[in-house]
C-alpha cells in the first residue's frame, strides 16, 4: 500500500472510508472512520502522509472485492467513450 493514493471515497451513513492505491488501483475499505478524519485527508496537502500519521494502524480495513474493482474500471470506461 506504499504506492500512493489515487482515489478516496466517503460513505458517511458507514463511517466507511475507500481508498485506491497504486497504478493498479487496490481499494481498501477502512471501517469506523469519523467524517472528520475523512474531511481532513480530503484537504490534506500530502494525503499519503496524512494517511500514514492518521489513518493506517488506526483503523480496521479490509481489501475490497477485487471483482468489484473489474466492474468499476468496465463502467469508467464505458462512461468515458
């Protein structure tokens, strides 16, 4: 998860937070993530040293459905042409 952050999602209802990583795009669901913290990386000038100091290890997260992933790529994709 090193590589940085390409995209971040919100679901304030969830308190879930989405974030792609990488030139492969590996999204990873962080769970119990208060709309605050979420309003902070969104602003921050550095959002993966913002995510390093406030986000990683703090949270419980979880690799999301890699086929989800495929989905989402068809649909951008199809959106675009």
């Amino acid at each position: 998860m090193s590589a940085g952050i390409r995209k971040i999602h919100y679901k304030p209802d969830l308190e879930e937070l989405s974030i792609w990583f990488g030139p492969n795009f590996r999204r990873y669901k962080y769970f119990g993530v208060p709309e605050h913290m979420f309003e902070a990386l969104r602003d921050a000038s550095s959002r993966t040293g913002f995510f390093n100091a406030f986000i990683k290890g703090r949270f419980d997260c979880a690799l999301a459905d890699p086929s989800a992933l495929r989905n989402q790529r068809w649909q951008d994709i199809r959106s675009a042409s």
